[in-house]
C-alpha cells in the first residue's frame, strides 16, 4: 500500500504484504489553537506509520468528542468534522492493527470514563502482556470497578481497550493517579498520548522501543510519534519523551514523572525503514542513517557495474549512499505510478498477474545492457524483489545484483511491526546464496548487522534488533497468550456489562 509521505511500502504486488507499520500518535494542548485541524496536520504527517483507519479526539473543558473512522486520514476528515472538534486539548492516531483486527470498533481514540471524567486514549506499539491485563480487568469487574465496561463492551478486541478500561474504572482516583499504577503493569512497546477533560498526558514505555517527541508551539505543547509532524505543525523539538516518563500538560504547564526505570532499547527497524526520512530519533537523522548503510553496503558487498538503483521509494538513501561510496552511477531504473495507493478495489486476475507493474514500470533505455546494483531496504517474503528481478531483466536489464540494506529478516516482531510469520519469512532456515538463487538475482548482499547499527550511530545495547537476531529484550509469554486476534479467540467476558459509559463519554462516540 502507499505510504502517507509518498514513499512505497513492501506491498508492491496485489495481495502480498510486508512489514506493516507501527502506528501514529499525536497530541496538542494549545488553548486558543484550532487544535482539531493540529492534530489533522500532524498525524497527516504520521500517515505512513498506519493507514487501516484515523481518529481525534478534543476536549472543550467539559466534555470529549472523539470523531474516526476507517480510511486514510484525508478521507476520514473534512473541514465540516474537523470543524465539529472544538476544544484546547486532542489527540489523534492513525492505525495499523497489532493486536485487534482492522475495524471500526479498534479504531483510535480509544474511550473511557465515568460521571467524574473521561479518557481518550491514543496507542503506538503492541503489549505482550495483554491477556494478563485482560485477567486484570476480569478481576477487577468482579470486584465491583469498571462495571459500566466502555468499548471493551461495544465490542473493542485491542490492548488499548484494556489499557483504557485499566485508566477509567476507578471514580474515585484521578487518571494520573491512575495512570502512575497501571502503567508499570505494561509489557511491550508502547507510546500513549491521552486526554482528559483538561489535561494532555504522554508515556513511553521504559525500553524506548517506539519513538516519542516533546514540541513547543507558541501558545503551548505538541507530542508527536516522529519530529516530521512537529515541523509540519510549527513546533520546535524540546526533547524525547523519555522511556519510563509520563508527561502531564495542562494549564499550570508541564510537569514530568517517572514510572519505571528506563532500560533503552529503541527499534533499529525505525532507521531501516518505518520512520520518515525526515525525522530525527534520538539525536540521529534517519536519512543520513540509511545514506550510511548504503555507503556500508558498498564496502561490505561491492561489485562491478554499471548503474545502482533504488527501489522505490525506500531504498532511495541507501542507493545513494551505495552510489557514492562505489562511484558507480546512480540512476532512476523504475517510474513509480503515484496515485496507485491504498484501494479497495481488488485488481482483477488479469492485472495481478502483472504484479509490479501496477506499481512500477522500468525504464527500458535506461536499463537495456546495463549491469544494475538495486538496493532495498529489506527482504521479507521476497515475492516482491522476484517479481522485480524479473521485471528488469525483461527489461534488458545484463546483470541484476541486490544489495539490502537490512541483515535477513527471520524473526517475527512483538513491539508494534506485523512482519510474516516466521515460517513465511524467506530468511527462516536458508542462507543468502539460497534466497539469492530463490530471488533469481546475480548476487545478494545484505549488510552486516554491525554496519547497520554503525549507521544508526545508536549505542548497541540500547537497539532492539529482534527481528535480526531473534533476541527479544522484553521477555515473551507463552505463544498462547500472544497474537493479533488474541481477544477474537479468547474473548473477554463482559456479560452483564452496560454499553455506555456515563457522563461525557456516554455521547462522545461519534461514528461518521
């Protein structure tokens, strides 16, 4: 599918799918603000990181309108919704599913409440702990908290519900109070932006494995997934919210806690490929991140040819990179159709057998005779770079050589990415000259994971390299206990639960 900030994602053929985004979080407390149309800017700066469905929630002081649906974010809001969301205070996301299938009732903002308050609750990564925390909700119903059950009740299977109904079933402790006790109980990854009537909240969890911003605006605070949606709201970087914080913004400003203590370990997958070029993680830009990997890769896997190319769009800065460390020419190969995006429309069989095509088409003169270097930023079920290597020999193309600018993908990720299964990751048991001759390449290079982590200019004990390494720095439970349909197979019981909860949150639901 199309990414948000016009790069291509790993599904360039119909139906095949490849790593999936975490998820974009968003938060404004700007009194005097249009903080609606804020929040619409900033997670339309967040598109790339999920495009399954978008939501805002704003509060006025008195009450929160939560307005999502299904879709990209320009086709969830217009001017007369966004003109709806009135307030000082929102916080917006737009989602790719982790846990909970992709549907209306999991899309984000997530609420809660009872007559004292509500919660709005925005949420980037994915718990591993979640049906500990649903046996925690079960127990705490029967003990008389929570009865009113919020969207758990309406039908919600994701994480974030439990964190909500987790934040909202005690009338009689505050949300930071309440926050400051369950947030501990997490496992996972995770980056919240939440609200209430008055005040904007941000955690992250104590590995840092998400990325989290802090930003200023002149008349208040923005935090953000990535510091690109600062910039295209006009908000200067303050700082990372930090792993084990919870921030607190309201009207006596801001003030810091921590509830954990922080053991960093940030995902080195956000370099390779799930954040946006233009953004900053952790004092290290992402572009001049993947710029070095591909210099790397063309001291760690040079070759004789003609022209390096990228993929588009991913493997654009490491092409670069590769072209200027080799002194090989760099060169466009491939035109990218972009209004092919995210459709609802399935290609019928004629064109899925055209595959790529839908997507890119080469450039026959430029590619005719010539012995190309094509880099990528990975390799998944590698359906996609066969189908390209094909494409570029049909092309003309003498000599087809890949270059990745990943080490093989063979573990599947738990913190917020939805890779393949392991068994459908090519990777999995072979090694590269298999999955070269699998690819039909002329030879396949993947950088090393040193040169990787070299890039990223990151300490190596403070990056999660699961997915290369099968280390998985927060301990996993049972295999029974994880997986996106989780709540699908193993529902909560909520019977006798009511539908609604009470006071403002019980008209704030807004299905357009």
């Amino acid at each position: 599918m199309a990414r948000g900030d016009g790069r291509l994602s790993h599904d360039l053929l119909p139906g095949e799918k490849g790593p999936q985004d975490a998820c974009g979080v968003f938060g404004v407390w700007a009194p005097g603000e249009d903080v609606a149309k804020l929040a619409y800017y900033g997670l339309y700066a967040l598109q790339h990181r999920g495009q399954e469905s978008a939501g805002i929630a704003t509060s006025d002081g008195r009450s929160i309108l939560v307005y999502k649906d299904m879709g990209l974010v320009s086709q969830v809001f217009d001017e007369r919704s966004l003109g709806s969301l009135k307030g000082h205070v929102a916080v917006g996301h737009c989602r790719y599913s982790t846990t909970g299938g992709s549907t209306w009732e999991n899309a984000q903002p997530t609420l809660g409440g009872h007559e004292q308050s509500t919660v709005a609750l925005t949420h980037n990564g994915n718990l591993i702990n979640s049906a500990e925390l649903r046996d925690l909700v079960e127990a705490r119903r029967r003990d008389g908290y929570g009865a009113e059950g919020g969207e758990l009740r309406r039908g919600n299977t994701t994480d974030t519900a439990l964190v909500t109904a987790l934040l909202s079933d005690d009338p009689d402790r505050s949300l930071e109070a309440a926050a400051l006790d369950v947030l501990p109980r997490l496992r996972g990854a995770f980056c919240f932006v939440f609200m209430d009537e008055h005040t904007l909240y941000a955690a992250r969890d104590p590995q840092g494995i998400r990325p989290l911003v802090l930003g200023r605006l002149e008349r208040g605070w923005v935090v953000a997934s990535e510091t690109a949606a600062l910039d295209i709201v006009g908000a200067s970087l303050i700082r990372e919210v930090e792993p084990g914080e919870l921030i607190a913004i309201d009207e006596d400003g801001l003030r810091s806690q921590r509830f954990a203590e922080p053991a960093r370990k940030g995902c080195v997958f956000e370099y390779v490929y799930l954040a946006r070029p233009d953004t900053t993680i952790n004092g290290r830009g992402v572009h001049e991140s993947r710029v070095e990997m591909g210099r790397t890769l063309a001291r760690e896997h040079p070759v004789e040819a003609d022209m390096v190319m990228p993929t588009p769009e991913s493997g654009t800065p490491a092409a670069i990179g590769y072209a200027q460390e080799s002194g090989i020419p760099y060169g466009q190969g491939l035109v990218k159709n972009s209004y092919v995006g995210r459709t609802f429309i399935a290609p019928s069989q004629t064109i899925r057998q055209l595959g790529i095509r839908l997507k890119l088409n080469p450039l026959r003169e430029v590619i005719k005779g010539k012995r190309l270097v094509v880099v990528d930023d990975s390799i998944v079920r590698g359906n996609t770079q066969r189908a390209l290597v094909r494409m570029l020999r049909e092309a003309g193309a003498a000599e087809v050589h890949v270059r990745i600018s990943s080490p093989p993908v063979r573990w599947p990720c738990f913190y917020g990415i939805d890779f393949a299964t392991r068994a459908e990751l090519i990777a999995t048991g072979i090694g590269v000259e298999e999955v070269c001759t699998s690819i039909g390449a002329d030879s396949l290079g993947y950088i090393s994971e040193e040169g990787m982590i070299a890039a990223t200019e990151q300490a190596r004990d403070q990056l999660c390299t699961a997915c290369f390494t099968g280390v998985y720095p927060v301990e996993l439970p049972d295999e029974s206990r994880l997986g996106k349909n989780l709540f699908e197979t193993l529902p909560l019981d909520v019977e006798g639960v009511a539908t609604g909860v009470a006071g403002g949150a019980a008209d704030a639901l807004t299905r357009p």
